[in-house]
C-alpha cells in the first residue's frame, strides 16, 4: 500500500499548520526534558511528534467533533514512517487529546485494544499540556526551562501578547497529574531584557494572511475565554473585554479586507456589528449604574426620594439588561456566529494561505497604517458647538488607528508604538466625552427634575474631557512627531514597492 507524509495529508485536509507545528515542538521539548524523570521510552517520541502534528487534523471536516474525525483520519491513513500498530496510538492520542472525549465507545475500545494502554494516555497528557500552551492560536509561547526537582516538574515559560497561555496550559495539565508521578507546575518566565523591545503577536517574519490569522484569532479567544464571566455577572468587565475584542476583531477585518475577499469575512464584519449593536446598551447601563452608585456614595447629590427612585430604576434596567445579555449569549444565534469566526479562523485563513503567494507583512502594514494616520491628521480640530455625531465619528477612527498601531507595533517600531499612545489618549478622552453626552441626554430624557446637581456635574465632567482631547489631539499634530511617524511609514511602504 501507498503510503501518505503527514505534511500531504495536512495538505488534504485544511489544517491550521502555525499551530499544529507550534504544538508539536512544544510537545515534543516536554517529552524531553521530563523523560528521565519519567522513564519514558524514546520510541514514543515518533508518536508524539505525528499525533501533535496531526491532533487538529479533522477540525475542517467536523469542528465539534474533530478529535474523532482526527482519529479516523489517522486510521485509515497508511502514515510514512508509522507502523500500523504506531498509527492506532497515533489515533489514540489524537481521540485523547481534548480535555473531553467526544466519543467514549471508540476512545475506550481504541485504547484498551493497544498492547499498552498507559502509552496512549500518557503521550495524550504531554499533548494536552502542550496544546493549552498554545490556546491563543498565536504561537506566542516559548518553553524557558524545565526544572524536576523532587516529585515536581517546573515549566517556565515565557508568552508575550497572550498571557493566558499559562493559566490554559495549567488546566490542562490535570490528565497530567493524574497518570504521571511527577507533578508539573507551568510558570511564566521573568521577561527577556536582551530581547527587542516591542513584541506582540505579529512578527516580521510574517505574512499577510499569517498575520491576519494570529490577530483574529488572538481577539477570538478574548471573546470565548470573557463569555462564561460575561454570562455569570460576576464583573462587568467581561462585557468590557468581549466588546473591546469585537470592535478590534473588526478593525482587523477592515485592515485585510482585500487579502481577506475570498473568505467569509465580509458577511461575518456585517454579523459582528450587529452582534456589538446588542451588546453596547448592556454595557451603558452597566457605566450608568456605576456613576449613578459613586456620584451617591460621594454625596455629591441631595439624598431626595426622587433621586432614590431614579437610582432604583437605573438599576432594575441593569438587571434586565443582564438577563438580556445572559440570553444572548447562550443563544444559538449567538454560538452560530462564534462557529463561523473560529471557521474563518482555523480552516478558511489557513487554507487560503496554501494557495496564495506570501507578501510580507511589514510593507503592507506601513501603507495601511499611512493612510490611516493621514486621514486623521486631515480632519479640522473640532470647535465647541461640534455634535455629538461628529466627535463619535472622530473618536471611531482614531480608535481604529490605535488598534491598527498595535497591530503593527511590534514590526514597524517605536515611532508606531507612540503614535498609538497618542491615539488612545485621544480616543479616551472622546470616550469620555461621547459617556457624558450620552448621561446628559439621558437626565434630560427620563430624569427627574430634581436632579439639576446631576447635571452640573455631567456637564463639567464633559468641559474636562474635552479640555483633556484638545491636548492630546495638540500632541498629536506636534511636527517632529508627525515627521517621524511619517519617515517611518513611507519608507516602509516603498520598500514593499520597490521589492
């Protein structure tokens, strides 16, 4: 029989590679700086290696069930290099790997049918661990050291961009703990002082579409790791973090909108914006409550019956909203959409990269970038009778140049990195300002008379934020500033040209 590499059935059946191979080599540096430790046996590093590589291998053919799908692909695959009995604990391992077996009739038949069951278990724990290292789907996480000393294994690792990836890779080391005599404890690593100054998710060495995917589904995972807090209530600023990580989502969308055409991107940009529509006025109430509740803890409003009231209803809406917001996001609607973002993420972004040629990410970004910045240096500073519309539509866009300076930050420099301190400054104090418009009109809406104290403060809270925006926006437009960002950005650009 013909056999198959394990880099042409990645090829047949679209896998996101840039994490597979991530996972891989952090799965297999596990195996060996603890198989000492652990008397493991060095045949099993072949195991390991074809079943890390190819754990997400059935996720384009059945995401909810891809662990199965993996593991039949793995099966009836004549793997190079695999025996037939190797490739049933690739299998085995494969159908292990999430925390949960999808399938427990063929995972138990699967593995108390290998002439060592344990094997498959274990190489399925070291995967486990491996996997949370990566959760953000960034290759982020580099392991630092491992140390065994007495009956615990310390993991240090080091994971700019994306911090989670610890606290991920310690949950899921609970198989771990359960089949090894050696504990293991996964750390983050004190910070590189030799390495460059700017890191984040996006590398030179990418490309465009590699980029693109790292930066989308880093802002996936933002919103699926905030939606259990979100849903309990237990911090408003899981809300915070899920809508943040939308309008950024979208902000990418719209930066890698032309690489991004043959994908399902523009009708998900369309999903998500309705999504964040349903989203703010849960949000609203939540910064209204906590402003009404301060402003009367400060006493800054006489303690009349009617401002009692008005707080009571304020917050009774807030409870509603909740119950709203709890609703939606156990929706189906809800997980349909949360399907199609981890869809273009993991198997459109990945298979699309395949096909294309490779442009390098640093060019490009510099010319977004520039558009972006000129457009906003374009606009007049706004006077004192401006509309509310107006510095809205001001705050969005230098909100979304903040976001697209992040992005790139890490490969264009600290020119860039400046410019997005800049605009945040900017933008939060636009965000202050559009709050306190939005507080006035509603006092002048559905607030009781009595609350003219209210007023006033609203109204010299908004004289603050715009006094706060006047200087940041005057920073901004500073010449050796703009010069510098400029310098920066065109020269990138027509290197990108010239190439």
């Amino acid at each position: 029989m013909k056999t198959v590499s394990i880099e042409a059935l990645l090829a047949k059946y679209p896998n996101e590679d840039a994490h597979t191979e991530h996972v891989a080599r952090l799965a297999l540096e596990l195996f060996d700086g603890t198989r000492t430790a652990l008397n493991g046996r060095a045949a099993d590093r072949a195991i390991l290696a074809a079943a890390a590589r190819l754990h997400d291998v059935g996720y384009a053919r059945a995401p909810a069930a891809h662990a199965l799908a993996g593991a039949r692909i793995a099966l009836a695959e004549p793997i190079a290099g695999l025996r037939p009995v190797q490739r049933r604990y690739v299998a085995a391992v494969i159908l292990l790997h999430p925390a949960r077996s999808g399938e427990r009739a063929l995972t138990h038949r699967l593995v108390t049918g290998l002439p060592e069951p344990e094997r498959a278990i274990r190489l399925a724990a070291v995967l486990q661990v491996a996997e949370g290292l990566d959760h953000g789907h960034v290759q982020n996480a580099q392991i630092r050291s491992i140390r065994v000393k007495g009956a615990v294994c310390r993991v240090f690792v080091r994971s700019e961009g994306y911090r989670h990836n610890v606290a991920w890779a310690n949950r899921r080391a609970a198989l771990w703990r359960r089949v090894f005599p050696l504990g293991i404890d996964i750390v983050g690593a004190p910070p590189d002082l030799t390495a460059p100054r700017f890191q984040g998710i996006v590398h030179r060495r990418d490309s465009v579409l590699g980029a693109a995917r790292r930066v989308l589904h880093l802002k996936y995972r933002v919103v699926s790791d905030n939606r259990g807090g979100a849903v309990a209530g237990d911090s408003p600023e899981h809300l915070h973090d899920i809508r943040v990580a939308v309008r950024r989502f979208r902000a990418a969308l719209r930066v890698f909108r032309k690489p991004l055409k043959p994908t399902s991107a523009p009708d998900l940009n369309r999903a998500l914006a309705r999504l964040a529509d349903r989203l703010g006025p849960v949000r609203d109430s939540d910064v209204w409550v906590a402003f009404l509740e301060s402003v009367s803890a400060r006493r800054r409003v006489p303690d009349t019956p009617a401002w009692r009231a008005y707080g009571t209803r304020q917050r009774a809406l807030g409870r509603r909203n909740q119950t709203r917001l709890r609703r939606l996001l156990r929706s189906a609607e809800y997980q349909a959409l949360m399907r199609q973002v981890e869809q273009l993420v993991r198997v459109e972004l990945p298979a699309l990269a395949r096909v294309c040629p490779a442009k390098a990410v640093r060019p490009f970004a510099a010319r977004k970038l520039n558009r972006l910045f000129q457009r906003i240096l374009a606009r007049p500073t706004p006077g004192p009778g401006a509309s509310a519309e107006t510095m809205h539509a001001l705050r969005k866009l230098c909100r979304r140049g903040r976001y697209v300076a992040e992005f790139f930050t890490p490969v264009l420099g600290s020119a860039v990195g400046q410019l997005a301190r800049r605009l945040k400054e900017i933008a939060d104090a636009l965000g202050d300002l559009h709050d306190w418009d939005v507080a006035l009109a509603r006092i002048r809406r559905a607030g009781p008379a009595s609350l003219g104290g209210l007023r006033r403060i609203l109204a010299r809270n908004r004289q603050d934020a715009r006094r706060e925006f006047l200087k940041a926006w005057k920073r901004l437009h500073r010449n050796p500033f703009v010069r510098s960002v400029d310098c920066v950005l065109v020269r990138a650009g027509k290197k990108g040209r010239d190439r």
